[in-house]
C-alpha cells in the first residue's frame, strides 16, 4: 500500500495569501468577515474552532441571503404584493385563518395546490402573491406568470419541438403562480398545451392558481366537458380553495378617492352568489 507524501504544515505569508485562497474557495463570507472576527478573537482569547465556527456561521447566513435574493429575482413576483401591504381586514375571515398556515409552504412540500377564485378586485391575485413572497423568503424556488404569458410560452416551445423540455425547465420551480386564468378565452391549441402543464405537475408539484371563473364555467377553458373534468380533478383533489368574496378592492380606492370622507364599504360584504360548484376551503386529501 503506498502513501501519499505529506507535507509539513509551516507558518506562510497568512495575512497575504488569505484573501486570495478564499476567493478561489468561493468563500465570500469568509472573505467579508474573517478579518474583523480575527481581531475580535484575539481581542476575547477566542480557541481556533469558535473563530472557525463564527466564520462558518457567517458563511451559510450570506450564501442563505443571497440564494433568496436569487430565488426573489427569478420568481416575477410583483414587489408591492407581498403580505405586508396585504389588507388583512378586508379580506373574508375564513381566508384570514388560511393564510398564516400556506405562508408556512407545508403545501408546496406535499405538492398540493392553493386556488383563489372571486370577483374582479376581490385581493386573489394580491393574497396569493403575498403567499408566494412567504415561500420564497423560506427559500421555495416560485414562479409568477400570467395565464396568457404560460400559455404562449408553451405554445412556442410547442412549435419548436421543445414542449417536453420547456416543461423539464418550469419543474425547477416548485410552485407555479397561474394568475387570471380564463380571464381570455383559450383556443384548442392553447387549451391543449394548458391541460398538459396540469397534467404534469400533478401530484408532483404545486400551483396557485386565480380566477374570476367557478367551476361550473370551466368548459370556456378547456372547451370539452371531459377535459374540464378532467383539469379540474387534478387540481382538486390536493387543494387549498381561497373564496375571495366581499366588495371590490379598486371600486372602494376609487370612492375613497371622489370621497376621502367617505364610510369603508363592510370587511365581509357578500359578493353577488356564483352559480356552479363551490370549492370548499379545507385542503383535499381523498385519493
């Protein structure tokens, strides 16, 4: 059995050397700190392994930061939407109590996925991107996209022969944010590409989903009673259902804006009943 020769480890020109060594270890925190808690070390009679610790410490915190920075960047996730700007009073009490558990992101780790379905101003695209924000600060890789945006980006990777690969690159994200879906209605081609992006992500990974649509109005979509079935079963059957009610959230800012003195419309104000299926707002599990 043969040996490697080793080789004495001896003092060198440290002080010099280091910032370079680092740099080529891609040590960037390292690099920012290890001068400032050499000093402190000293100073305090720090042992060698707590001024290693400090610094390992250091190490992760920076690559944690700025992997969110990387995961907040890619998202599109708009940056005035988040849960801090969310007006939590005006939304309807049974979506008050649901959203702290999503922020959490137990969902996207189950692969299941959030809806929000209301009336044009209701806070569903608002209350999911706030969601969204809270996975990505968890370090979640998230996509934000609008339906029509989704659906011509499939559409041409489906011209170029590439749907299969396209679809590979939007399963690096564990959760897809669908916004306005069947707000424009879909062609076959587009309705096509839609159901195979449902159908893939199925019990693999998560979508949130909006819509001004129930249920029962889905056939404008996915044109076919079959197909609709069909999208609308995957999509339920691991589900958190947000029925955004209540009065619109532009109309109230536009009265306010005629009338500063004006009376706040009610917190829950009903919205006018939907007609179809209702979702319910309790996370599906049967199989």
């Amino acid at each position: 059995m043969t040996t490697r020769p080793t080789t004495a480890l001896k003092p060198n020109n440290g002080a010099a050397s280091l910032p370079t060594l680092l740099r080529s270890l891609r040590l960037a925190g390292f690099l920012d700190a290890h001068a400032d808690v050499a000093e402190t070390a000293e100073r305090e009679g720090w042992a060698f392994a707590d001024y290693l610790a400090h610094l390992c410490e250091h190490e992760v915190d920076q690559r944690q930061r700025r992997r969110i920075a990387r995961l907040r960047k890619q998202s599109g996730l708009p940056p005035e939407k988040s849960l801090a700007t969310l007006d939590l009073d005006r939304l309807p009490a049974r979506v008050r109590r649901q959203l702290p558990t999503l922020c959490q992101g137990d969902f996207v780790d189950r692969a299941e996925n959030c809806l929000a379905f209301g009336l044009p101003g209701r806070g569903k695209t608002h209350a999911l991107c706030a969601v969204a924000h809270a996975l990505v600060e968890a370090g979640h890789s998230v996509l934000f996209t609008p339906a029509f945006k989704l659906v011509q980006r499939l559409l041409v990777a489906k011209r170029d022969l590439a749907l299969e690969k396209e679809l590979q690159r939007l399963d690096r994200f564990e959760a897809i944010l669908i916004d306005d879906i069947g707000y424009v209605q879909q062609s076959q081609q587009e309705m096509e590409v839609l159901f195979t992006f449902l159908a893939e992500r199925y019990e693999r990974r998560t979508v949130m989903i909006t819509s001004n649509l129930v249920f029962s109005q889905w056939d404008r979509i996915f044109k076919d009673t079959m197909t609709t079935a069909c999208a609308i079963d995957r999509l339920v059957h691991h589900a958190t259902i947000l029925e955004m009610t209540g009065t619109s959230y532009r109309t109230a800012i536009a009265k306010k804006r005629k009338s500063p003195h004006a009376p706040s419309p009610p917190k829950d104000a009903q919205s006018p009943k939907q007609k179809g299926k209702k979702g319910t707002s309790a996370s599906k599990t049967a199989r």
